[in-house]
C-alpha cells in the first residue's frame, strides 16, 4: 500500500512539499523536473517565495508521487 501524506495549507506549501520530499528521499532536481519547473523553482517553493506558478504548483502532486484529494 503506498505511503500516505497529507499536504495542506496551499497558502504556504513549502515547509510541507519540502518535509514530503525529504521523508521520500528525493532531492529537488527530479519532483521539479517532473513538475516540468526547474530545481530553482521548487527552492523557491519551499522557502515560501509568492508568485509561484499555479500549473507547476498544480503538477506537484504527482511529482512527488501524490495523489490530490480535494
């Protein structure tokens, strides 16, 4: 059965995406590239910069091999 993580809080997702990747094991490089956004996007991402894109943030998900629950 595949690991459960719950990401909330889209206002601030950084310290969450950041916390999901780790415990995955996965650097920045391969879920920004799946995203199709490069690795300085997701550092900004997950230093809590705004103005992050919604497509790739939408991508993100999957990415790190998420499923989204709305």
């Amino acid at each position: 059965m595949p690991e459960e993580s719950t990401l909330t809080g889209w206002s601030k997702p950084g310290g969450p995406v950041r916390g999901i990747r780790l415990s995955k094991g996965l650097g920045q490089a391969a879920p920004a590239t799946r995203a199709k956004g490069a690795r300085s996007w997701l550092a900004r991402v997950e230093a809590g910069h705004r103005g992050a894109e919604p497509e790739l943030l939408l991508r993100l998900p999957a990415a790190l091999d998420l499923t989204p629950v709305l």
